[in-house]
C-alpha cells in the first residue's frame, strides 16, 4: 500500500511538470495574428504618411508656381502693386484699351475699362476692378488693377493708385521685342510644351479652342490654361496666329497679394 502510494504521488508530480513545460512554451510562440496586425498597421501609417507627405509636395509644388512675365528683360511677377510700376517709371496711360481686338465684342471695353470706377471716377469699388493701359517709353501694357478687398468696412472704395494689378496682356509689336513666360520666348511656345509646362497631374486644366473658321481675327487658337488653387483663379491664355506661332498672352492671378 505504502509502495502504491509513492508510485502514485510520483505520476502526479510528473504530470504537472510536464503541463507546467507546455505552457511556458506555448507562451513563448509569439502571436502571429498580433504580429499580421502590428505589421498591416505599420504599413498603413507609412502608407498614410507617405500619401500625406505627396498631397503636400504637390500642394507646396502648385504654391510655389512663379506666376509673373518677362517683357523686354524685366520680369513682372503677378499680382503686384500698381505703385510698383509706378516707381519703375510707368504711368497710366489716356488712351482706350484695345490689346483683346478683335476677339472681344465692340462693347467689352466699354463696359468693362470702368466696370467697378467709383462714381467720382478716382477708385475701385470693393472686389472690383478696371482696365487700363500703363505706357513707359513708348511701351504699352494692358493691366486689370482690383481692389482686392471685399467689405466697405474701412472706406467705400480704393484709390487708384492703391490698386493691384492682378493682369497683363502683352503681344509683339516694335515697342515688345520680347515677351517671356517662365524663360520660355512667348513665340517658342507650342500646345505641347504648355501641357508638360502645366500637366493636368498638378490640376491644371487644357482649353485650346479653335479659331480657324473666322480668319479676321487673326487667330488659329487660342489655348486657355487655368488652376483654382485655394480657390484663386489663376490663368495663362495663349494666342497663336494662323501660322500657328505664339504672338499674345494674358496672364491672371487672383492670388491676394500680402501686405
């Protein structure tokens, strides 16, 4: 009996032992469905980073975009101040807009040259804007100038001369012997070098429209380039003649300018 009993406490000691072993080792197999999950969920916040880090190159790139020309060597950025050109010598000019004849009705520039002229003919309404020519040494540019503010809450309109261009429109002639937009000579340009110049990948959007079928304007097409980066319409409009050679731009920026 004494015999039975030793046997017997022998098994049992044995026993947990060996159940003891299994579940240390079980304890240390590492869990593959927690390891599947860490891995997936440090591939999605690299995945996430990564899609953050391209929106915001992408955003940085399209912010970065110089928006301006170069007429005659000197560069132009835009928007800018019309005291700026002012100081460089520029000056409004008396005579009547007339860079978007023929391509724009007889009554564009009568509506449009005074469209937002306070009534005493010396500002801009709020959000508002005219057209003028600015003329320096026989050179003329056609400009929109804006007021870029949007309430009356300090005063019912802006002078002038306060005023900021948000626009030129240039075209060769013998007083604009060279016209440049991002070091490119306007008349090197062509509709592919625009589309690589301004891909649709970075949000701009192509509107070449065909102008062949009315030969009086002296137009084959006119290529409309555009981006509504933070909503700010920011435009380049490209004119090419019936031989297909770049002679015209508008370039447009809505950007508010910083004081």
């Amino acid at each position: 009996m004494k015999n039975f009993l030793i046997l017997t406490l022998c098994f049992l000691l044995t026993f947990s032992m060996t159940a003891c072993g299994k579940e240390d080792t079980t304890s240390n197999i590492p869990d593959n469905s927690e390891l599947a999950l860490n891995t997936t969920s440090s591939e999605v916040t690299k995945d996430v980073n990564s899609s953050e880090e391209m929106d915001s190159e992408n955003e940085m790139k399209q912010d970065n975009i110089e928006f301006g020309l170069t007429i005659n060597d000197t560069y132009y950025p835009i928007p800018i101040t019309l005291k700026q050109f002012v100081d460089e010598g520029w000056s409004i000019s008396d005579k009547t807009p007339y860079f978007l004849n023929p391509m724009v009705g007889e009554d564009y520039y009568e509506m449009r040259t005074n469209w937002s002229l306070s009534k005493n003919g010396e500002g801009i309404l709020p959000g508002g804007s005219i057209i003028r020519l600015l003329e320096k040494d026989g050179v003329l540019l056609e400009v929109t100038i804006t007021n870029q503010a949007t309430t009356e809450e300090t005063e019912p309109y802006q002078k002038i001369e306060d005023g900021v261009i948000d626009s030129i429109t240039v075209f060769y002639d013998e007083a604009h012997t060279s016209i440049k937009l991002n070091d490119r000579e306007l008349n090197s340009l062509t509709p592919d070098i625009l589309i690589k110049d301004y891909p649709v990948s970075d949000g701009w959007v192509h509107c070449p429209n065909n102008y062949r079928d009315y030969p009086e304007f002296g137009v084959s097409t006119v290529h409309d380039i555009s981006n509504d980066l933070d909503q700010c319409n920011r435009s380049i409009t490209v004119y090419f003649d019936l031989e297909n050679s770049a002679f015209k731009i508008t370039v447009l920026n809505e950007t508010p300018l910083e004081n």
